[in-house]
C-alpha cells in the first residue's frame, strides 16, 4: 500500500506537464518513503524524512517554482523518440537490477541486534571510538555551512548585474 | 501473503531509482531534474535502510549513511535551487538548452 503510493505518485513526479502537481506529487511520492521508514521501526529517520524533505526540500522546489515559472504553464512537450528511447534504457536498467537481485540470496548476520533508538543513534553519532561516527559528522556539519554560504555568495553576486 | 522482506524492499526501490532516471532524461526544466534527483537520492537512502534492518542488524553504519545522505542532499539542493534562480535572473528561462553558456 505503502509501496503503491510511492510508486504512483513518483511516476506522476516525472510525467505530469504541470510543474507544480509535479511537486505535490513528489511531496505525496516523499510521505510515502517516510511510512516506509515507519514501518520498518526507524522511527528517527522517518523522522528525519519528513522534516528534511517533505518540510524543507519540497517547500525550497514549491518557492523555486513560483520565483521561476508562470504557474499553471503547461511544459512543453518532449520529443516522442527521446521518451521512448529513455524508456527502453530505463527498462532494460531495471530489468537487469531485478535480475541480479533475485539470483542473489541475502545471509543476515547473527549477531545482537542493536535497536535504531534515539539514544544509540546519538552514542554513535558523537562517539569516538572504533564504531563512532564523530568525523564524518563534523565533516558535514563543514559541508552544510559551506553550501549555505555557497548560496549566499551565489544570489548575490549578480545584484550589480540585474539593478 | 507471504511477510515482506528484504527482496520486496530492493524492489521497490530498484523502480524508484529508475523512475528518477527516467525524469532525468526525459525531462528539460532544471527544476523538474532537481526532482528527479531528490527521487533517486531517496531510493539510495530506502536501501541502507533496508539493508542495515535485514542484512546488518548488529550495526548501525547504513542508518549514519542515510542521515548523511539526507545532509548532503539538503545542501545540493540548496545550491541547486540558488543556481537556478541565478540563471532565471539572467536568461528568464530555466530550459538545459538555453543554459550553455554555464559550459565555459
């Protein structure tokens, strides 16, 4: 059910002509992904997925349309052979993939399980032993602070240009 | 109705990725791209997941991949979207092909 939502309205993401039923849809594609998350008991990334995605990235798509574009504009229509050839090279990717898939067979580990609660999740992030995660955290946190003033220097370099 | 595991997982995101695919490359609006992008970003993240619940349950290296793929998405599409509006300011159109002067 989960599963069908997802799919659907990712389709739809990438085939209606209208840009902003092709957010909703990718919002609704989102939520999807995020159940999913749920349903297997990761609750914080679910969590995670909703506030970064469906909170933050869909609404920065939805300005992004209405700063750019003449809502309720149809895009223009593709060439019919670049679909179909986008298509037949979609499929036969897929195709492969599953064939791979169902030729390999999976063996699960046996040890203890460790449970995607808040406060392992958080042990691991900031520790610093051999299973710690604390590098690659502050790597990003580096990576999140360059791109926001990346954007920063990006609008508004052409101000002279345009005024 | 057999119990949905791992297989059904990868499946699904197998299709999401190709999905994203297929509107990266039919689709000629930069907007519409950085969608498609955010699909596939998100079919990588449903199989960490997947695999650090089923394959891997003793660590936890696939859930730290996830949140760390989420941040750096974030951030591209941060920059993505600061790029496209830039470019609207200056070609009031946000179509690949009249975007080839960002070539040089």
């Amino acid at each position: 059910m989960l599963a069908a939502l997802t799919l659907v309205s990712g389709v739809l993401a990438v085939t209606t002509r209208q840009i902003f039923r092709a957010a909703i849809f990718l919002l609704f594609s989102l939520i999807g992904i995020a159940g999913l998350y749920f349903w297997m008991q990761y609750d914080f990334i679910a969590a995670v997925q909703i506030v970064v995605y469906v909170g933050g990235i869909t609404v920065l798509i939805i300005f992004s349309i209405f700063l750019t574009q003449q809502a309720g504009e149809l895009l223009p229509k593709q060439k019919i052979g670049r679909q179909i050839f986008s298509a037949l090279a979609v499929f036969c990717g897929f195709a492969l993939t599953m064939l791979q898939l169902f030729q390999h067979s999976f063996k699960p580990t046996t040890g203890q399980p460790v449970l995607p609660i808040v406060a392992n999740i958080g042990d691991r992030m900031l520790g610093v032993a051999e299973d710690g995660f604390a590098l690659p955290f502050e790597v990003v946190s580096m990576l999140l602070l360059a791109a926001l003033i990346g954007c920063i220097v990006i609008a508004l370099r052409s101000k002279p240009a345009t005024s | 109705m057999m119990e949905p595991g791992l297989n059904h997982i990868l499946v699904i995101s197998a299709a999401l990725f190709f999905i994203g695919v297929f509107g990266f490359f039919t689709r000629r609006n930069l907007v519409t791209m950085l969608m498609s992008i955010e699909l596939v970003l998100n079919s990588v993240n449903l199989n960490f997941i997947a695999f650090n619940k089923y394959v891997w349950p003793n660590k936890m290296d696939g859930l730290f991949f996830a949140i760390f793929v989420i941040a750096i998405a974030a951030a591209e599409a941060a920059v993505a979207i600061a790029i496209i509006i830039n470019l609207y300011r200056s070609h009031h159109s946000i179509d690949v092909e009249n975007a080839e002067e960002m070539k040089f």
